[in-house]
C-alpha cells in the first residue's frame, strides 16, 4: 500500500468517525440539533436534523468503504457545505444570547472557518481513493 493509499484512507477514516459520531448524535440528542436548523427553511426543524443525521451516517459509511470512498468525498464535501448554514445560525443565535458568555461566543465564530478543513480534507480523500 503507497504512502499517498495510506493518508487517503486514514483522512477518510477520520472523516467516516466524525460524520457518524455527530450523525448517532442527531437521534440520541437532537434539541441542539434543532435550535440550529436555519429558521428560513419550512416545515419542522426536527426533520432537517433527522435527515441530516441520516446523512451524516450514509457518507460516513461510503467513506469507510474503500470501493464507494471517491463518492463519500464527494457527498462528505457537499455535506460539509450544506450544513454550513446551521453553523452560521448557530453563531448567530450564540452572538444574540445575553445568557453565553464571551468565550463561548468565540467559539460560535472560531467554529464557522473550521468548515474549510473539513471541505478540503473530503476533496483530498476523493482526488485520492482508488478507482
């Protein structure tokens, strides 16, 4: 197995465990899940966190797979920039909160570029899974 094989499956991994982690959290919590669902979108906001939890799972088992990991990058990366929108009406609401302190406030906004990472890391692990 080449070096770049190597890095390539252990980013995806990574990834895999993240995506699944947070996706088993959608049903095991899902309140904060849904105080984050942007208020523009119709209908129950605990929908969208099922939904999104479903598919936290779903690209976290293509990615773990060797034969589908190409497409997990893919799907992981338009993942990360479809939930980007919770992230930012998260750090909205946190901002807005007299109840949080300042620290906290600052981790709302540190987490919203920490999206950028995870993008790149799932387009590294699509250029470079197997074909």
């Amino acid at each position: 197995m080449s070096t770049t094989t190597k890095t390539s499956q252990r980013s995806a991994i990574r990834l895999a465990t993240l995506l699944f982690g947070a996706g088993v959290l959608h049903f095991v919590r899902p309140e904060p899940f849904d105080g984050i669902v942007p208020r523009a979108l119709p209908g129950d906001a605990r929908t969208y966190t099922y939904v999104s939890g479903v598919a936290e799972i779903a690209v976290a088992g293509a990615l773990a797979v060797p034969r589908s990991r190409r497409l997990g990058g893919t799907l992981a990366a338009a993942l990360f920039l479809a939930v980007f929108p919770a992230n930012v009406q998260m750090a909205v609401t946190w901002l807005r909160s007299p109840k949080l302190s300042p620290a906290t406030k600052a981790v709302a906004l540190a987490r919203l570029p920490l999206q950028i990472p995870l993008v790149t890391e799932a387009v590294r692990v699509r250029r470079t899974a197997p074909r």
